[in-house]
C-alpha cells in the first residue's frame, strides 16, 4: 500500500514537472525532487531513470549530493517569482494578500540565493584525498 502510495506521489510530480517545462510559472526541478524522493520509496527502475536522466540528472545529483543550484536556474527561478508578484498586483489583490505573498516570496528568494551556485560533473563531486580534512569515511553528510 505504501509503495503504491509513493509511485503514484512520483509520477503526479513527474506530470507537473512535465507542465513546468513548457509553462513558464510553473517550476519543473521542485517537482522532479519530489519524484526523486518518491520514486526512492517505491519504483527502482524509475528512481534510477530519474536521476540518470541527460537533462535533469545532474542537476538533481548536485541538489541531493551539495545542495547546489545554478546560477541559470537561479536566475529563472527570481525572475518568476518576481513576475508571479508583479501580476499579483496588477490584478489589485487586496493588500494583506500582497504582504503575506511578499514575506513569502522574499524567503523563497532568500533560500535559493543562499544555496551553492553551480554544477559539477559528476566525476568531480566526489571529494578526493588530497583535499585538506577529508577521509576516505568522509561522506560529507552531517550527523546533525
């Protein structure tokens, strides 16, 4: 029942990821990292087809290994959300509906400018045991 749950949980996000690829407010990686997470729980054929994908494995592998967002994606991500408040008030929403959407917005912009920018390729995000503290027991995942 669970597994059940989970895939049908992934293949709903891949859909609306598949709709926010050609619609322009609508987000496609948020998506696909729900799908990632879902697909985790309940299907390992899609799991791996998902993040070995040719567009969008690398950028789900830099989020789950560095918590890295590129400066594109970025980029796109700010521009939207500032379209998004923009067209808010130009359909005149009333002003404590501006306000909450404005603190709202404004920590999501926070949140994705304060990430790591950038992409790496893959064979380069692992550390290497050259670099200064690491082990090779280093994951680079915290206990805390």
């Amino acid at each position: 029942m669970a597994r059940t749950f989970w895939l049908l949980i992934g293949l709903s996000a891949v859909a609306l990821a598949a709709a926010g690829a050609v619609l322009p407010l609508l987000p496609t990686v948020p998506f696909l990292l729900v799908a990632v997470f879902a697909f985790a729980r309940s299907s390992e054929r899609l799991h791996t087809w998902l993040v070995s994908h040719p567009r969008f494995g690398l950028t789900l592998d830099n989020w789950h290994r560095h918590g890295r967002i590129d400066r594109r994606a970025k980029k796109t991500a700010v521009v939207a959300i500032a379209l998004t408040f923009t067209i808010s008030c130009l359909f005149g929403l009333a002003g404590w509906i501006l306000a909450i959407q404005f603190v709202v917005l404004a920590a999501v912009v926070g949140f994705i400018l304060s990430r790591p920018d950038g992409t790496e390729s893959p064979e380069l995000a692992e550390p290497t045991a050259t670099e200064p503290g690491c082990t090779s027991t280093d994951t680079g995942v915290s206990d805390s």
